[in-house]
C-alpha cells in the first residue's frame, strides 16, 4: 500500500534559505511544503539551503535519484509528485531553474501522474462559468485568456490591472488589451498575454470591489493548488463528468494555445503564454502582431456574447442601478421616519387642541360663575 505523509513533524526548519522559499509561499500551502521539503532534506542528508543553490547543476541529476528514492520508501506517485514538484520550485524560486532533459521532465510528469489532462470544451467552460462566483470567474476567465502558468498567475497584482486599463484607455484601445510583459518563473521566457473580452468585466468588477488595495496587492491570494481544486469545484456543481481525467489549471493554458496555435504560427503562440520552442526562446514578435493572432482566435476564445467594453458598461451600469435602489431605499426609509414622525406631530397637535378647548370651556363655565355672582 503506498504511504502518504501523515503527521508531518511541526519543527520549522532552520535554514534561512528554505525559510525564504517557504515563507513565500500562503499560509493554507506552507506547513505542507514544509513537510515535504523535510523528505528532501531526508534524502540530501541535511543539506544546507545555500549549498543546494550553489549545487544546480548536480541536483539536476540528483533529482531523479530523489524520485526514485521516495518510490522505494513506498510513498504514493501524488507525494512523489509534490516532493519532486516542490524541490523544482525551489530552484524556480530563486532564479535557478534546475536543467532537465525532455527525457527526465518525461519522466517526471509520467511517474508521477497516472490519470490525462481534461481538455474542456468551449462550451463546457461556458457552463463552469455560469456556476461561478466571481473569484472563480476570474480564475476562469483570466486563466484562459492569458494562458500563464499557476506560479505566474497568482503573482498578478492590481497595479498591473489598473496600468493596463489605463494605456488602453489612453490610447483608445479595445478588447483584446494587452496586458504587459510578464517573466515567467519556470523557464524565465517573456509571455504577452491579452485580456479578452470574457475577462474585462470581471477584471474590472474586482477593481471595483477593491478600491483601496495597494498597486504590489496580490489579487488571488488563496494559493497556487486552489485554482486547480476551484476548477474541479465547478466541474462538479457544473455537473460534468470528467471520467477520471484531472481538470488542473494548467488546462486552461492548454485551451488557449490550442487555439492561438490554429490562426497562428507555433513562434507566436508561444510568445503570447512564454513558452519556449523546443528549449529555446522565441524571437521576439511585436505585439501588433501578436494581438492580431489573439483577436483570430477569439470566436473560439469567448464564452460570452459581446464585447468587453460592452459589457463593462452594462455592469458599471448596473452596479450605478444598484447604487440609485440603494439611495432611493434610504430616501423612502427617510420619508417613513419623517411621516412616522409628522404623525405623531399631528396626534400630539390634535390632543393639544382638544385640551386648549377643554380649558376654553371650562374658562368660559368659571367666567359665567363668576359674573353670576356678581
């Protein structure tokens, strides 16, 4: 029966730069980093967090003795996965990617993960999207529309949004919008991705709803394994069955370059999602050209009907209806107070009134005593 790591052992690990990589990382995903980067000390013997960066180039062989190692100690291919998945985070992390041939990222991904990748439709993402809240469409629609990695996906902050927008605004730009340079942390190739017109009302409706955060602010703080498990979350309120297959997010990357890849050449797909062509770096293509090629692939893209901006105005529209019914709610509550408080006004008048004629006519009875005395 293969083992999994249960009760990991709580004692941080002592090394301040293990404690940089994991520190980095949310607080939902750190323990268990943690404890998988124990097996590896494990297997290293203790090995300093420094002297593995100063040793790249032997663990990029080290790493599939690494694998096998856990493999004999009877772990599961899933734990054999994160361990080999973390120690090659580690390396990304620090700018020192460690030098894989096809053969072993081969084997890597072949020993580790027994089940293929779900190739979604585009009407069956349609479908996760009417199930979605909005962080989950933003997940989805952002996932699809700059076909980035996990890593470099929730590395996006709201600076980067609100540049974006603002050029495009300026220079009177529509959907698809480019979104800027972006250096990817696995191969540390340029990708240029564009946001669609699926993604912009949702970019923008989280702008909104976020108003006083900070340039540097990650927008999707929840961690890189959740966007993963949200897509497999939609899956089943969706209703479709993935026959065993794994929905991971890196199938919305999938998704889009297949399509960028049908109105284009491999060269400018690739520069569009920074994915290096057979180990190499693509040469640059500029982005003239490159959002010709991401508005060809469009129709295929879109999971909606209209453009961005469009839509962008029927929601900043619709969250202006919501402000006014929100008003008019205060004005009426406003105006009951006022009535309830003219009425008690009024019943306090009618009372005072009726106590002046009380008194008037027991006045007017004494007077009448009086002069009948006289």
């Amino acid at each position: 029966m293969s083992r999994k790591i249960r009760n990991p052992d709580s004692a941080p690990i002592k090394d301040p730069v293990i404690e940089e990589f994991l520190n980095a990382q949310s607080k939902k995903t750190r323990k268990t980093y943690a404890s998988y980067f124990k097996k590896i000390l494990e297997f290293s013997k203790g090995e300093s967090g420094a002297s593995m960066l100063k040793n790249v180039e032997t663990w990029s062989r080290k790493i599939m003795a690494f694998q096998q190692y856990m493999i004999e100690q009877g772990y599961s291919l899933n734990t054999v996965e994160c361990c080999t998945g973390i120690l090659r985070g580690f390396y990304a992390y620090f700018r020192k990617p460690l030098d894989l041939s096809k053969a072993d990222k081969r084997k890597l991904g072949r020993q580790a993960r027994n089940s293929e990748d779900y190739a979604p439709t585009q009407q069956e993402i349609k479908k996760l999207y009417d199930v979605a809240s909005l962080e989950q469409r933003y997940v989805l629609t952002c996932g699809i529309s700059f076909g980035i990695r996990a890593e470099d996906f929730t590395s996006l902050n709201f600076g980067k949004y609100r540049l974006a927008l603002e050029r495009a605004k300026a220079e009177e730009i529509t959907t698809p919008i480019p979104l800027g340079e972006i250096v990817t942390g696995k191969e540390f190739v340029k990708a240029y991705p564009f946001i669609s017109s699926d993604a912009l009302p949702i970019i923008q409706a989280i702008l909104d709803l976020h108003p006083n955060s900070r340039d540097e602010d990650p927008v999707y703080t929840n961690g890189n394994n959740q966007l993963t498990a949200t897509l497999q979350t939609l899956a089943f309120k969706a209703g479709i069955d993935l026959h065993g297959q794994r929905f991971r997010f890196h199938c919305l990357r999938k998704f889009l370059f297949d399509r960028l890849i049908s109105v284009s050449s491999n060269a400018k797909a690739s520069q569009i999602i920074g994915h290096k062509i057979g180990g190499e770096i693509a040469p640059y293509i500029g982005q003239g050209s490159l959002r010709e090629v991401f508005e060809r692939a469009q129709p295929s893209i879109l999971i909606t009907n209209g453009n961005g901006e469009t839509k962008a105005k029927v929601t900043a529209l619709e969250q202006k209806n919501k402000d006014l019914e929100e008003r008019n709610k205060a004005l009426e509550d406003k105006l009951k107070a006022l009535q309830r408080e003219q009425t008690h006004v009024t019943t306090t008048s009618t009372k005072n009134e009726s106590r002046i004629t009380e008194l008037e006519e027991k006045l007017d009875k004494l007077t009448k005593l009086l002069e009948g005395k006289t």
